[in-house]
C-alpha cells in the first residue's frame, strides 16, 4: 500500500549541481531536490560533461529561485 501511494504523492523536481573547486573549474555534476551540503556547490541550468574540468560558461549558473510561503501565518479569531 506504501508503494501505492508513492506513486500520487508530489515529488519535488531536480535540480541540477556543479562542483567548482578553488580555481573555478567543473570537477562534478550532481542531480538532487536539494542543494548539496558542502563548499563549491552551484546550480546550474543544464549538465554538460564538456564543462568537466572547465571553467562554467558565463550562462550555465541558474538563477537563484526565492521561496515565499504560499499562505500566510492564520490569524487568531
């Protein structure tokens, strides 16, 4: 019944990490609903595995997405 039900349940889309090291360049790609924990990580429109050990081109960094809460707080009656 679980397996069921995880097939109808929302599922956050992917979203798409490149690794940059110290002097800028590519060195990993990663695909998760959330930012990975670490230094170095950035997220990116795309995954190119021409971008490994290359700096990212000056369009590949996706625009930063601002979250705002759907509803606000309920007020008291």
């Amino acid at each position: 019944m679980l397996s069921l039900r995880s097939l109808f349940a929302p599922r956050q889309p992917l979203r798409t990490f490149a690794l940059l090291d110290v002097q800028g360049l590519c060195r990993a790609f990663r695909q998760s609903a959330q930012a990975p924990h670490g230094k170095g990580w950035v997220e990116v429109n795309e995954q190119r595995l021409s971008w490994l050990n290359q700096p990212l081109p000056a369009g590949a960094r996706a625009q930063p997405v601002a979250t705002h809460p759907r509803f606000g707080k309920a007020l008291a009656a």
